[in-house]
C-alpha cells in the first residue's frame, strides 16, 4: 500500500496536523510520500520522500492549481490512497481530485477497519463503514482521530514546477474578530447549546456560569442565532479550551464542538437526549430537560 | 439569470437511529423528516440574491429522493423559490456522492444556470462532497463552506470560513457553485401568504433513470452506533436527585467546589 499524503500551510507556517496524516498512513502500515504547496524554509521534520510546489507562484489556497499539482505528484507517485485532513483545505480539494481521477472518495475517516474506512453518519450519532470500488482512493481524515507521528529527520525533496491557470483569485485572509472574552484562560466554562431553545434562556446558563464562578460559552447554532457573540463560541471555528470544568448545557456533540472542549479536564453535560454524543466525552450525563435541572443546580449553589 | 439550489431532506438528528434490513443505512419508522440545515442557508441566499437583482432570476430546486421529499421541495417554494424539480429515487440512500452529483450535473448541464448553491454538508451523510463535484463535473469554479457572498455584475465574491475563526477571500465569475456554511445568513420562515402562492409553483418529477449514467464508486459496507466507550457516568431520575448527586461529584472528582 502506498499513500501520497497532502499536507497544509498557513500564512506561511506547516500546520501540525500533517503529522497526523503521516500518523495515519504509519497506522496503515502504507508507504508514505508528502505533498505540499510551501516553502524551502519552512519544511516538515520528516525523513521521507516531499514533493514540494512553491507557495510563491501556486498561492496558498488556489483550487484549480493546487489540484494539478496534486494530480501530477499522483502521476510520478501512483498512491493507491491520496489522503487530505478533513480541513477547509481538505474537503475543498479533495472532492476535485477524486473527480479527476475517477476515485472513490471517503470524507471524514475516523478509523479503518475490515478493509474499509469508519465515517461518522447523523451528526456523530452513528458510523459507517465504506468501501471503495476503485483502484485508487480519496479519503480525508478527521482532525484529531490519528495520532500525530513525532517530527524528525528532514525530507528527499522534489520539486514540481507550477503551470496551470485558475479560475478562482484568492484576495487574502481576513483574521478572526477580536475577543472580549479569553475563554482559554478559564477554570470553569458552561455553555449554552440550540436545547437552551431561545434567546431569553441565555440568562439561565449564565447565572450557572456565575454560581461556579466561571464563564459563559456557546455552541455555534447559538452564535449564529445571535443570542451571544461569537467570542463565546467553542469549537474549530471558535476556541479551543481545556478548563477544570465544562457544562455543556443542550449541546449535541458534533465533532467540530468536541474538537474544541474534549481536553476539559471534567466535562458534565445536560441532554434531554441519552443517545447524544456528548455522552462520548462526558464524565457526567445528566438526561433531563435543562430548563429543570439547570435553574435547580444553580439554586443549591448559590 | 437563472439559479439552481440543491437540497436534501434529512431526518432530525435527535431522532433514535436504528441500522434499516440490510444494515447500510437507517431505518426509517419513527423518523420525522426535514430540509438539511445547511441547505436552508443555500436556499435563503438564493432568494436574496434574487430579491438583489429586482426579482428578474428564476430559482429553481431540485431534490433527489423518494415521494417525501416534496415535503422540503414545498418548504423552499415557500420561502421563495420559484419552481422546482424532484428527480424521485426511493433508493438514493444507496448512491455514493458520485451519483448524486452525476445526476445534478445530468439535469444541470444544458440549463445555462448562473450560479448553483449547495449546502456545505448534509447532516446525516456528512460527505461535503456532492457540490464540489457538481462542479467538476459542469466544469465551472467553485467556492466550499461559505459564510460571506455577495455578487455584482457576473462576479462573485465570498468569505471562506477556515479554521480558528479566520476567514478566506476568494472571486470568481459565474458561472459557478457556491457551498453554503451555517452562519451564512439568517433562513427566513415561511410565511402563511408564502404557503399559499407556493402551492401554485411547478413541481416537475424526473425519473433517476433518467439522469443517472455512472456507476457507484464506494459502497456502504454497514451502518451501525458507535463502539460505547463507556467510563461516563449518566445520571437519569428526578431533578432533586439528579442535583444532589452532581454536587457531590463535581465535589469529589474537581477542585472547583469547596
Ligand atoms: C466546518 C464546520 C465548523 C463548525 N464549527 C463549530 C464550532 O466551532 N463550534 C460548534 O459548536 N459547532 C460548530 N459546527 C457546527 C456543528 O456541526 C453542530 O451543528 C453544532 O455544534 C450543533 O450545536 P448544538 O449541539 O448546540 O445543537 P444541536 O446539534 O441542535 O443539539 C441540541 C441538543 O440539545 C438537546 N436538547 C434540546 N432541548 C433540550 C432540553 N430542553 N434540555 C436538554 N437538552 C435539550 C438535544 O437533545 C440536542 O442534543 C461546525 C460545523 C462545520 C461544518
Ligand atoms: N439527494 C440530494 N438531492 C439534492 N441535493 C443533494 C442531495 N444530496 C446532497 N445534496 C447537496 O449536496 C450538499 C452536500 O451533500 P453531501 O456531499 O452529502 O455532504 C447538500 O448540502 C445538498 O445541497
């Protein structure tokens, strides 16, 4: 078995996860070559073969030409799995090269398993196992399921040289918004989830945050909504915390919220819901309506 | 100007899932279903744009699925789509993205659509892979997980969301595919008037067998709940109860009560 593995920069500087990707082509027990549009100065500490196209003509983020350089490292390569992070990177390029090849494509792959790859199916509530029918696969792996290999040694670079034209200008990144809140500096984070049900419910989940002396966090669909800012958020989109406590008030479990709290060193949840995958990272489930349990746990503490 | 919006009918995702006969997929008794979550964003930024350009584009939907999935169809007709297509499939849950987006691109390739919005993702698949291959197969550019659009003259320009809360600026010219992000815009709810005018909107049927030429690429080997991995304790009862023993153990296990 053979990989070609597709890792990523940002704003100049190799994102970690591509240890992850190496990471998972070791627990394959595949051969594994690296991918990257970068840099001379900034290469990954890895021993292996790299293929390399300059960031400085291919752009960092440039579909159309990021997908011929891919496919012209398949050509010299010919990986039997060309394997992305399941990342805004990921999952916006991967699609484009499996369609040029022809490939199946697996998205979000959380393990392998009976020759096939494990997904996740209803929002994190269920798993599938996919199989694909062609020679050559895609697949992305979901951020955190693999364990990053330790970085060493330095590359056998080659270079490939940079053709194509694009279709999409990419204008620049544009920075998170300031925050007024610092919720990785917290002890205790209670956050409110989409079960808080409207936005006059807020003042529920925060005089809990207030009773344990903490602050106040949110789901995403509670951002969206507006009820809160986004400087609450917890999340890939949002902060990554990892309190002494988190009390996930109404909040499901998807994989993109666990990413930013499962570090918690105690994680108590409220779900009307026995089967949430909240249930996954709590140390405590308690299956009851929060509107209930919340206003009377916030009673015996104050 | 014409406009293409893609929607898929899921089912709510606190429902109980239960592995349907063969074991591929689920169930589905006891299922209450709805349009995807992130497709509502595609559908409202549709409208809008529309409602930008003084009302002259034509937004058509079109769902892939079986006779249920008028039910979303109607829902976006409601919130202002003007006609719709349901390539009726009862067994789409069998097709790989491949397909799905094989069958879309089939329908859309001699339509001369301006601009096609897609959700990012559906809920319950989760691929993020059927409108980006649309694309790929009409051979028009493309932008994934978008929580800023605007267009002007031919031209769009969208916000990308990356990680951490940083954000991409990508342009493009039509015609293209945007995949649309939660957070993009606020989905209006339909309105009673809205309901009614959308009962006089053309619902076209399409047989899959119509549009569908390629071969699946991947197949569902199972369907099933994750492996537990337990250590969580969970605490069900009365509130009082449920009260008394999370004190004692936030007392016991943290050092945030004293
Ligand atoms: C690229 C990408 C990035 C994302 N980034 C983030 C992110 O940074 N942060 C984030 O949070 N999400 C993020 N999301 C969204 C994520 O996938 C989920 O949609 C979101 O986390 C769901 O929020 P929720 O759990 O509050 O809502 P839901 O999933 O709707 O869950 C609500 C929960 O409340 C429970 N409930 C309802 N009523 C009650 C009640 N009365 N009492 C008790 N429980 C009740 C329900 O059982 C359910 O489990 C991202 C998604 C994508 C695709
Ligand atoms: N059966 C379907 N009918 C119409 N559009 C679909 C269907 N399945 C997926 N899509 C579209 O493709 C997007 C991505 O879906 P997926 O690749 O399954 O995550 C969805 O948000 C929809 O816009």
């Amino acid at each position: 078995m053979k990989t070609l593995l597709i890792g990523e920069y940002r704003d100049g500087k190799l994102l970690d996860s591509t240890y992850e990707l190496l990471g998972f082509a070791g627990q394959l027990g595949a051969e594994a070559a690296l991918f990257l549009v970068g840099s001379d100065s900034a290469l990954p500490a890895y021993g292996g073969k790299l293929y390399l196209a300059p960031a400085s003509e291919a752009g960092e983020f440039n579909p159309d030409l990021h997908k011929q350089l891919v496919l012209d490292a398949v050509k010299k390569e010919n990986p039997d799995c060309i394997v992305f992070i399941h990342s805004s990177y990921g999952w916006d390029l991967a699609p484009r090269v499996a369609a040029a090849l022809k490939a199946a494509q697996v998205s979000e792959v959380v393990a392998v398993k009976d020759g096939g790859y494990e997904v996740g199916a209803c929002n994190g509530k269920m798993r599938r196992l996919i199989k694909p029918a062609t020679a050559q696969a895609v697949i992305t792996i979901q951020a955190g399921a693999f364990q990053p290999v330790q970085p060493g040694g330095s590359p056998q670079v080659e270079k490939l040289a940079v053709s194509a034209s694009s279709a999409i200008e990419f204008l620049g990144y544009e920075p998170a918004e300031d925050k007024a809140v610092d919720l990785a500096k917290a002890e205790v984070i209670v956050s409110a989830g989409r079960g808080i049900g409207k936005k006059d419910n807020v003042s529920v989940i925060a005089a809990l945050a207030k009773a344990l002396g903490g602050e106040l966090g949110a789901s995403r669909p509670v951002v969206d909504a507006e009820w809160v800012t986004h400087d609450h958020q917890v999340g890939t989109t949002g902060q990554t915390v990892s309190p002494k406590l988190y009390v996930a008030c109404g909040i499901s479990g998807a994989i993109q919220h666990l990413a930013g709290m499962k570090k918690s060193d105690f994680i108590l949840a409220i779900n009307k819901d026995k089967d949430a995958p909240i249930g996954e990272v709590a140390d405590v489930l308690v299956v009851a309506d929060l509107m209930q349990f919340v206003p009377a746990l916030t009673a015996k503490l104050t | 100007m014409k406009i293409l919006v893609c929607i898929k009918q899921v089912p709510d995702m606190e429902s109980r899932f239960k592995p349907d006969a063969a074991g591929v997929w689920f169930a589905e008794t006891d299922l209450a279903f709805r349009m995807n979550e992130y497709d509502e964003y595609a559908v409202e930024q549709a409208v809008r744009l529309k409602e930008q350009l003084g009302d002259a584009p034509e937004v058509t939907v079109l769902s892939i699925g079986p006779d249920r999935v008028v039910e979303a169809i109607k829902k976006s007709l409601a919130m202002g789509c003007d006609r719709a297509v349901h390539v009726q499939d009862p067994a789409v849950h069998l097709k790989d993205p491949w397909q799905i987006a094989s069958i879309i691109a089939a329908y859309a390739k001699d339509q001369g659509f301006d601009l096609i919005f897609t959700g990012m993702q559906s809920q319950d698949r989760g691929s993020a892979q059927v409108g980006v291959t649309v694309a790929e197969h009409l051979g028009i550019p493309c932008a994934t997980t978008l929580v800023g659009f605007a267009y002007d003259n031919g031209t769009v320009t969208a916000k990308r969301e990356l990680e951490g809360g940083v954000k991409g600026v990508v342009r493009m010219k039509t015609p293209a595919l945007v995949t649309c992000q939660l957070g993009l815009n606020t989905p209006r709810y339909p309105t009673l008037p809205n309901i009614m005018k959308a009962k006089k909107k053309e619902i076209a049927a399409i047989p899959v067998a119509d549009l569908l030429t390629v071969e699946s690429l991947a197949v569902t080997a199972s369907f099933h709940s994750p492996a537990k991995k337990g250590g969580g304790i969970v605490i069900e009862g009365e509130i009082a109860d449920q009260v008394t023993r999370v004190i004692s153990l936030l007392k016991e296990k943290t050092a945030v009560l004293r």
